[in-house]
C-alpha cells in the first residue's frame, strides 16, 4: 500500500509524471493523456462510488485501420491502461502490477475521434483487484466498448 505522505499527495499532476516515467514506449506513442484521478467520492456520490480514472486517447491515423475506424488493438491497450490509473488512484500512489485478464466487448465502432475511457475500481485487494473500463468517443453519445480486467498485486 502507498505511505501516509502519498496518499494525501495523490492526483492529477503524479499520475501525469506517472504516465510518462512508467510506460512502456509504445505505450507513450499511443498519445494518452489523464484527464482525471478520482481518490475520493464526490459529494452526494452513491454508496457503491469508487475510485477511478479518465484517460484520453487521442485519434491518429497510425492507430486505425481501413477507414478512419481506431483498432481494437489501440482501445484495449488505452483500457488496460486505464485501468492502472484506476487501481493506482484506490491506493494512492503507484504499486506494482501486471494484468491478469482483460475481456473486451466491442460494442460500435469509434472513428475519427479521440476515445475516452472512464475506469473505475470494483475490489481492490491486497492480491488481485479488480475493475471495469467503458470507452467512448470524445463526441459522447453511448459506448463503443465495455472492458473487464483483473489485476494481479505484486
């Protein structure tokens, strides 16, 4: 778990120094951004709130295919992805992790536009954790893919 110091510290400025130090090269060429970090519950939130991330995929040609359509590949990756920031937010801070499982359904598909995803946390534990990814266009409008992971702590 992240120390006291971190866990007040915690937001959108570390997960951005986060997202450029920890990635993996490709990983960076993918153009991703933080848009937000989500440490505690709003005010008025539901009793099931929990800690999430939004992240931005922005569109280049280089990551679709025939037609303007952004690959399957790019938005797996932009929901994995997502999914650390996510976990990372429950903690507080950054801890080790690989992903375990990830099941993605492709709903519409999404072109010429930025993606969003919205990760939330559904268990986090001290061995695996758990969590949920919906992307969207940047338009709005309904989702192009659901993702479900699990996470294994190391």
């Amino acid at each position: 778990m992240a120390d006291s110091a971190q866990a007040a510290e915690f937001g959108l400025e570390d997960a951005r120094r986060m997202l450029d130090e920890m990635f993996a090269p490709w990983v960076l060429d993918l153009r991703l951004s933080v848009e937000t970090i989500e440490t505690n519950p709003p005010q008025g939130a539901a009793a099931d709130w929990q800690p999430g991330a939004t992240l931005r995929m922005a569109f280049s040609e280089r990551i679709c295919r025939s037609g303007g359509i952004v690959c399957g590949q790019a938005l797996m990756a932009l929901a994995d992805t997502a999914m650390v920031f996510a976990i990372s937010a429950a903690n507080r801070g950054f801890r080790p992790m690989t992903t375990v499982d990830q099941t993605t359904h492709f709903l519409k598909a999404v072109s010429s536009s930025d993606v969003l995803a919205e990760a939330r946390v559904v268990r986090l534990g001290r061995t695996m954790s758990f969590g949920r990814v919906t992307l969207y266009g940047a338009g709005g409008g309904n989702p192009v893919a659901m993702v479900s992971s699990a996470f294994a702590m190391l």
